[in-house]
C-alpha cells in the first residue's frame, strides 16, 4: 500500500525544515533590529 506523501505545500518541505528557516527569519529580523525588545 502506497501512502501519499505530499500534503497539498508547494515545497514539501518537513516540518523541521520549516522550523529552522522561521527561526533563521526571526534572528535575521532580531539581527536587523526590527524587533527593539522582546520580553523575555
């Protein structure tokens, strides 16, 4: 039995793909210092 491995994405990436490049996005944004201070 084939199991179907595309979810409807455009890209197909795994979900640790996509964890990494949001949070390469978001020290790219802290980085840039888009965010002046966040509460943590």
């Amino acid at each position: 039995m084939a199991s179907k491995v595309s979810q409807g994405n455009t890209f197909n990436l795994s979900l640790d793909t996509w964890a990494v490049i949001l949070a390469l996005l978001l020290a790219l944004l802290v980085r840039a210092d888009v965010f002046r201070k966040i509460p943590w």
